[in-house]
C-alpha cells in the first residue's frame, strides 16, 4: 500500500485566471439578479440571485497560487488526494483542504554540543546541514510528522504581549525542522561515539574524528538519511564543522598535545643526528684523516651528539696545547 500513498492530484483542475472571472461574472449576475427581482418584485429571482453570489464566495476559496519549489497536498473530508506540483494560479474544489509545502533547502547549524568520544573523552562537536523535503516522498513529510498548533508572542512598543496564531505551513515547516534538529543531534552523537579524537588516542589504523574529515562526514550523512527517511526528507550535505575537547580537559590535552609534537621532533633530531655522526666518523676512516680508538670515537660522538642535539647554539673551546713546568 505503500506506493499509493504519494502520487499527484489527477481530479479537475482549472487556471484560476478563467475561475476568477468566472466567479466576478457570477457574482455581478447575481446582484444583477437581486436587484432586477426588488424592482419588479420577483422572489424567485432574488433567491437564485443570492443563492449564485454564495456559490461564487465559497468558489473563491478554491483558488490557490503555487510559486516555484512548493506544493499542495489535497485532502477531501479526510481522505488524501494526490500532491498538486505545478507552479502557476489554479482553482480547485473549494471543499479540498489544502496543505502547503515547502519542496526548498533549508540549512541547519546546529550548536557545538558536548559528547563522549571512542576512548570517553568529553568533546565538543557541531555539524550544518542542508536539507529538503523530497518532491515524491510529500506524502511523509505532511502525515508522518505531526504539526502541533503554534502561537506566535510579541510584544508591542507599549509593553504588551500580543499572541499570534502562526499559519498551518509554517506550523508545518517548523515541525519538520524541529524533527530534523532532533534527529541530528541524536546521529552526531552517535556518529562521535564510534571514533577517538585523534590519531593519538585511535588504535593503527582506525579512523579519527579529527584526521579523516572525509570518511567521517559521509557515515554522518549516511546515518542522517537513515533517521530522516520516515520524514521524506533528503539529506543534501551534512559535515561537522566544529571540534574540539571539551573545556575542562582542553588545558590537559593540549599539554598532551604538545609533549607529543616535542617527542616526535626529538626523535627527528636524534635520528638525524646519529647518522651525521655515522658519517662523519665513517669519512674520517676512508680518509684516513685521522686514526681514532674506541675511547677517542666514543668521546667524539658524545661531543657531535651533544652539539646537534643542543637546543642552543655550541660553545667550542680550542685546546692551545700543554704547559710544562
């Protein structure tokens, strides 16, 4: 039954430019009519006048304009009648209840909110998301998720409150977006539940939220359409755009942090420097510069080791020779 739950209006339709003249003849008829019978005071006439101008007046609210991007969904005393998609001004039977809905892409930036990631490290997480109601799942997005009743308060330039009864579209509209805002906090967490921070807390070779932008942001959409799917709703592009540890671990992990860029670059210096020192005494050898032993080539490593290693420039202190008394 699933498939006949969203297909377009097929009952009649007219363009609402011939209507709406069909509608102002009828009523300018009818008064003529009325008019006509009071002169030569025939009610029969009168009747069939004012009975005309009541048809023409519940006509008028069978009129509707559909702008680019937007639709109707039809519903006779309950029972839906198909989706009206084409743009223009049209008339329908005035008896059909006539849901608007917005078929245009809507944004969502949602606040950075605080989750635990892989390891359980509090993080802080955002996303944007833009999404739309599909043309051919209208059906699910107008009768899966209910639109309460809204009121709209505002307050007058003399201090009053003044209370609004916003429209049923907008009702509608904002429903949706509220059922979008829940359901993507619910997959960001989910989401951020799965991978670590960072490489440094992530085994070999699993993912990260911080270093596999890419992979991470295709499994959150996917996650997303998932959970928007009963809505009609398609998701367009959803990426996280905010990341960082939550503030009561930010000072720690950023020492953390740093400890870990001055033990990789330590590691860089110190393999760089053994192999200067590999070479330096391995030219000195096929040169035969000069002859070393053991102890004068470990006192020499020790010294180059010592002067490319140093964070600070060296000193060299020029031995001048030995004085004999």
């Amino acid at each position: 039954m699933e498939q006949n739950l969203n297909f377009e209006y097929r009952g009649f339709k007219a363009n609402g430019f011939v209507m709406l003249f069909a509608i102002i003849a009828v009523i300018a008829a009818g008064i003529w009519g009325i008019v006509h019978a009071v002169s030569v005071n025939k009610g029969l006439t009168a009747i069939l006048g004012a009975a005309g101008i009541l048809v023409a007046l519940i006509s008028l609210i069978g009129l509707m304009v559909i702008e680019p991007n937007q639709a109707r969904v039809l519903v006779f005393f309950g029972k839906y009648r198909g989706n009206f998609l084409k743009e223009g001004f049209w008339w329908v039977n005035p008896f059909m209840s006539v849901k608007k809905i917005s078929l245009r892409a809507r944004n969502l930036n949602a606040d950075p909110i605080k989750v635990n990631d892989k390891m359980g490290n509090p993080i802080m997480i955002g996303l944007v998301l833009v999404w739309k109601v599909k043309a051919e799942e209208i059906y699910k997005a107008v009768f899966n998720i209910d639109a309460p009743k809204q009121v709209k308060t505002t307050t007058s330039v003399k201090g009053q409150v003044e209370v609004e009864a916003a429209s049923a579209s907008e009702t509608r509209m904002d429903a949706l977006a509220n059922f979008v805002a829940v359901q993507s906090d619910a997959a960001l967490r989910q989401v951020a539940g799965y991978y670590a921070y960072d490489n440094n807390s992530a085994e070999e070779g699993e993912l990260s939220l911080r270093s596999n932008a890419d992979e991470i942001n295709d499994q959150l959409e996917q996650k997303l359409s998932e959970r928007l799917e009963m809505a009609g709703i398609e998701v367009v592009e959803a990426r996280i755009n905010y990341l960082a540890y939550a503030p009561e671990i930010a000072a720690v992990m950023l020492r953390r942090q740093q400890a870990d860029a001055i033990i990789s670059a330590r590691e860089k210096i110190v393999e760089g420097a053994v192999s200067m020192v590999k070479m330096a005494i391995d030219q000195l050898s096929e040169k035969e510069v000069v002859e070393l032993d053991e102890e004068r080539k470990a006192a020499m490593v020790s010294n180059l080791l010592v002067v490319l290693c140093s964070d600070e420039s060296a000193q060299p202190v020029v031995n001048a020779g030995t004085s004999h008394n």
